[in-house]
C-alpha cells in the first residue's frame, strides 16, 4: 500500500510540473507579449530587413513624424489595422538598423504586458497592476496635445518588471473638476495620480511603448 502510494505521489508530482512547465513555456512565449525585448513579433533589435524577411513588405509602411520638433522616420507594422506597431528609428535615411521605440496605440490590439497592462486601461487598473504605487506624469493641462506622458512608475511592479515601458495617457471623462483644483495644477510640469484632481477624472492608457537604453 505504501508503495502503491508513493507510486501515485510522484505520478501527481511530475504531472504538476509538467503542467508548470507548459504554463511557463507559454507565458514565455506569448506572441502579444509587451516585453523589453519587443511588442508581439517585432524587437528592438530588428532592422528594417527584419522586418522585410520576418512579416513582409506589404505589411509596412514608412513614414516621418514630428517629436518635440524634430523629425522622426518610423515605420508602421501592420498599417491601418488593430495590430499595428511603430518602429521609430535612429537614422534619418534609409537603411533603417537601428530601433529606439516601438508603439502601439489602439485599444483593439492584442498586445499586453504580462501583468495585463494594454492600450486602453484605466488608471486605477494601471494603479492596481503596479502594486498600488503612484504614476508620475507630464501635466495634460500645458501639454500642446492634451496628453500626459508617463514619466515613472515610482518603484512599482510596472517599473520593476519592465524597466523600459512608457506611455502616454488622456482623459476621457471630467466630472465637476473643481476650478480651484485646475487652478492649482496647470502650472505644475508633472501630476502623480494620488492627486486629488484624479478623483474628478476618468483617465485611460492611450499608447504603451518600450525603449532602447
């Protein structure tokens, strides 16, 4: 009897690890992951010829954008459609080799964190997701496109686990935000969501990036 049950202890112990080991494999390998290594299929560390002989030339789409003054030459991954991702890049001609960003900015996409943080969460999910640490972030009210960008996570898991991540956030909803209030922050450069101006607003994740150091 003893052995007949030692027999089926280890029978249910290499069951429970296979089954980890599977879990573990794919959480390792989501093809949606926001890591610090990439968003879904495209990495940091992918050239533009990369990307040609990963995904495909009809599905980027080049283009140049304007940050803080300066023109930026991205290429746009899945163009046009809920999956699509930026590469921004370091040259200003092609070839493009070297990625300093990658983004995505629609709520429809697939992409998330492994913590669940995706485009489209709000606030105090994000709060939540980062063990309940404040957000630091640009100030909406003196921002030229009313978006705030996240400047730190301030030690919370978000930070811990992807020390690369940022994003931006906007309001979509004010509730009788006190004039007083409004008053008292619009000059400031930076918020923190522990502000009691959070308390009047309904804020969502609008873009979630990751960098090159």
């Amino acid at each position: 009897m003893n052995k007949l049950l030692s027999i089926t202890l280890i029978g249910l112990l290499t069951a429970c690890q296979q089954g980890q080991k599977e879990e573990d494999q794919e959480t390792a390998t989501d093809p949606n992951a926001i890591t610090c290594e990439g968003i879904g299929p495209v990495k940091l560390s992918h050239a533009y010829a990369d990307l040609v002989n990963e995904i495909g030339a009809d599905k980027l789409d080049n283009d140049t954008i304007e940050v803080n003054g300066n023109t930026v030459h991205i290429t746009r991954v899945f163009p046009n459609e809920a999956e699509e991702i930026a590469v921004y890049w370091a040259e200003s001609q092609e070839p493009y080799s070297t990625a300093t960003k990658l983004s995505v900015g629609n709520n429809f996409g697939p992409y998330q964190t492994a913590e669940g943080l995706r485009v489209g969460s709000t606030l105090d999910e994000t709060k939540k997701l980062n063990n309940f640490m404040p957000l630091t972030m640009t100030n909406f009210y003196n921002s030229l496109d009313g978006f705030a960008d996240i400047t730190s996570f301030n030690g919370g898991d978000i930070e811990t686990n992807n020390p690369c991540l940022g994003g931006k956030l906007d309001i979509v909803k004010q509730r009788g935000v006190d004039v007083r209030i409004l008053d008292e922050v619009k000059s400031d450069p930076e918020l923190k969501s522990s502000h009691k101006l959070f308390n009047s607003l309904d804020v969502e994740v609008v873009e979630l990036s990751i960098s090159a150091k």
